[in-house]
C-alpha cells in the first residue's frame, strides 16, 4: 500500500482541512475572495456567482442533488421557502456539518438534507434529480470518470447538471497548485475540459465549458431516452 504524505495542518477532507475554511472564506467575501482568485488563479469568481444562480431559478418541488456540498458554497444560489428539495451530500460528515451551518445562516436548513454518499456509487435511484451541481469537485474525486457517469444516472432526462473542475490542461502556471493540492491529499487525478465534455457527452448530455483561468465550468442538459 502506497502511503501519500500530507502538508502539516492542511489534512484530507475528512478532517475538515484548513484550505476548505479558507476556499469558503473567499467565495463569501467576494471583493477580497475575488481577486484572490483572480492572482492565484486567474479565474472569475464572479462565474461561480452566476453558475450558483440558476438554483434561483428551480421551481418549488424540485430535487436537486449538491455532490460534493463541500461548505455548502452553492446555497448561496437557493432563496428561502423556495420549496425545492436540496439532497447536501458528501463523503465526509465535516463538511456535511459546515453545509448545514451555511443553510441555517441562510434560513434554508428547512430545504436542506445532509447526505453521507460516495459519489462513485450514489445511494440514489436512477432519474430521481432534477438538478445535480458539483462545484469544485471533479478534481477532488479519485475517479472523476465514474463521478460523471453516477451524477447522470441520477438525473432525470431534462435535467441539468452543472459544476466546476480545477483543470489539469489549464497551463503551467497551474501545475504547483494542482500538485501542492495532490501531495496534501486535497485533489485527486483531475481531468482536462476535454475529457469532462466527452465523458458527460457519452453520458446523453449536451454540454457546454467554459474556462476561466485554471477553472473550467461545465453546464450540460441530458437528452430524453427514446
């Protein structure tokens, strides 16, 4: 068994690692948090601000499924008695209680069930969501191909997913945060925006990326069967 050595005082997901604070920190403080990713990543926060948004948009009843919740950055993108019901699942019951912290600030916790689930094998029926969103995840994932395949099997035809990846073809400038990120126990093999196109694509899903800076943003709508 090979034993990945981890950056003292980061820790892996399940310990509630410091950089999940400091990743929440700058998504609620956009001005700051902002050009933080603007410098580090040359990214647009405001992206994931508009990605989150279409949440907004769900109509009462809805189901959603957030893999991995993470904090629970993407409630930002819920309103209060909006009446959808949001599945917060994650691996690691630390940030299960982080996303539940977050809903209750935001007077959602009513919409909210937290969800403990291995998104290689999601203890969810098959076409059961109407939405699934993962952001800031893919790279996370040990095997973010099957990741894909599991949050489509979720989704009912029509549905959307949507979420975002740290890139692994974003350029050089990236590479010492990707394997800062790996050595620390943080990230996992990640993918380039290619391959999230054809794996969501072999999937049924009609998908569109967009990159900014070493983020890519994916949005796709899986076809109906026939």
């Amino acid at each position: 068994m090979t034993i990945i050595s981890r950056i003292p005082g980061l820790g892996g997901w399940s310990d509630d690692p410091l950089w999940a604070s400091f990743y929440d920190w700058t998504v609620e403080h956009p001005h700051l948090g902002g050009a933080i990713w603007a410098a580090g990543l040359q990214s647009n926060l405001r992206r994931l601000y508009d990605a989150a948004h279409e949440l907004s948009l769900l109509a009462p009843g809805s189901r959603v499924l957030d893999v991995p919740c993470g904090g629970g950055v993407a409630l930002r993108g819920l309103t209060p008695g909006q009446g959808v019901d949001y599945v917060a699942a994650d691996i690691a019951q630390a940030m299960l209680d982080r996303t539940m912290d977050a809903a209750r600030e935001r007077r959602l916790d009513d919409q909210v069930t937290p969800r403990i689930a291995d998104v290689g094998d999601l203890p969810f029926a098959g076409e059961s969501f109407d939405m699934v969103v993962s952001f800031t995840g893919l790279h996370c994932f040990p095997d973010p191909a099957a990741a894909v395949v599991e949050m489509v099997r979720v989704l009912k035809p029509g549905g959307v997913i949507s979420g975002s990846a740290l890139l692994n073809d974003s350029g050089l400038i990236h590479e010492p945060i990707r394997r800062v990120g790996r050595v620390a126990g943080l990230l996992g093999p990640g993918c380039t925006g290619t391959e999230i196109v054809h794996w969501l694509a072999a999937q049924g899903v009609d998908v569109e990326l967009v990159r900014s800076g070493a983020i890519g943003y994916f949005r796709g709508v899986k076809r109906a069967t026939a």
